[in-house]
C-alpha cells in the first residue's frame, strides 16, 4: 500500500481506500449524534488509545466512546466537511489517517453555527474480533488537535449579546 492523499469531500475516488471509507463512516456516525445506539467496539478496539486537545489520555474503547458521546452532548447539530486527508501505511501493518477538516458545531437551542478547525491523527487496523468493527477495521489510536477555545470565546460572546439585547 502506498500513500494516498485526497483533497475535499468525500466521494468515489476517496471510497476507494478501506481505510478512509471507514473513516467517513466513523464520521458520519458522529455527525449523526446518534452515538448511543452503536456500541464503543463499532469504531475502536477494546485496546484503543485517545489523545484529547487537552492533553488527557484515554484508553480503551468504550471509555473512549463515553467521552465523545459527553463531547458531543451539547450540541444539536456537528457536521465535519473534509479539506484533507492523506493515507500512510505504518511498519505495524496499521495505517495512519492525517486528517484536516472544518468542523460545524451547533450548540442546543442555537441558530448561528460555530465553526473550528481541527486536525485528526486516526491509526486504524483490523479489527480485534470477527464480530467486532466496521467493515472489518477499527480505531487503534486517535489524536485530536484544536483550539477548544473557539467553543468557549463564542458562548461568551452569545451572553454578552443576550444580556446587551
């Protein structure tokens, strides 16, 4: 396997790698905040290891799948559009994702959309057991990179508005 970049949304060309039609699944399951109805083994290993913005470490699968169902509670609407993801087999027979997307955030009860940018560093690989996975792959290791920030300055902002209103 070789590297493989691919720029914008995701289409036939990127579904084309198993490795980043998995990823998109894993996103849109995200993005569909219908994350209780799938189980934490869906998308990562039962070994799996998150590395949060903030420095925390995670580990295991549905340790980790609680912290993002918690991630994403606030919210009625995410949605990640992709700028660039690139495909990189590693010496473990394991592949990294490198993975750049602008993401929508919608707090409840919100109209306006805040938007982020974050990096994404997703080792994916078989799935531990033959019941487990998606497509027979699953999560090993995530690393997320972005200004949390962004979140906190824009709810502060939304007060200030309201309490001048």
């Amino acid at each position: 396997m070789s590297i493989f970049t691919h720029h914008g949304a995701w289409n036939d060309q990127s579904r084309e790698s198993p490795t980043l039609k998995f990823v998109e699944k894993y996103f849109r399951k995200v993005d569909s905040l219908d994350l209780r109805s799938s189980p934490s083994f869906a998308f990562y290993a039962s070994s799996a290891v998150y590395h949060d913005t903030k420095g925390n470490v995670h580990v295991g699968g549905p340790r980790i799948w609680q912290c993002i169902q918690r991630l994403y509670s606030p919210f009625d609407r995410v949605h990640h559009e992709m700028i660039e993801v690139r495909v990189v087999p590693d010496e473990s027979g394991k592949v990294v994702v490198y993975a750049q997307f602008l993401t929508y955030f919608r707090l409840r009860g919100d109209e306006e959309e805040i938007v982020a940018p974050r990096f994404f560093v997703v080792t994916v690989g078989s799935a531990d057991g033959m019941y487990e996975g998606t497509d027979g792959l699953q999560i090993y290791d995530l690393r997320l990179f972005w200004d949390t920030g962004i979140l906190g300055r824009y709810v502060t902002e939304r007060k200030k508005r309201k309490t001048l209103s």
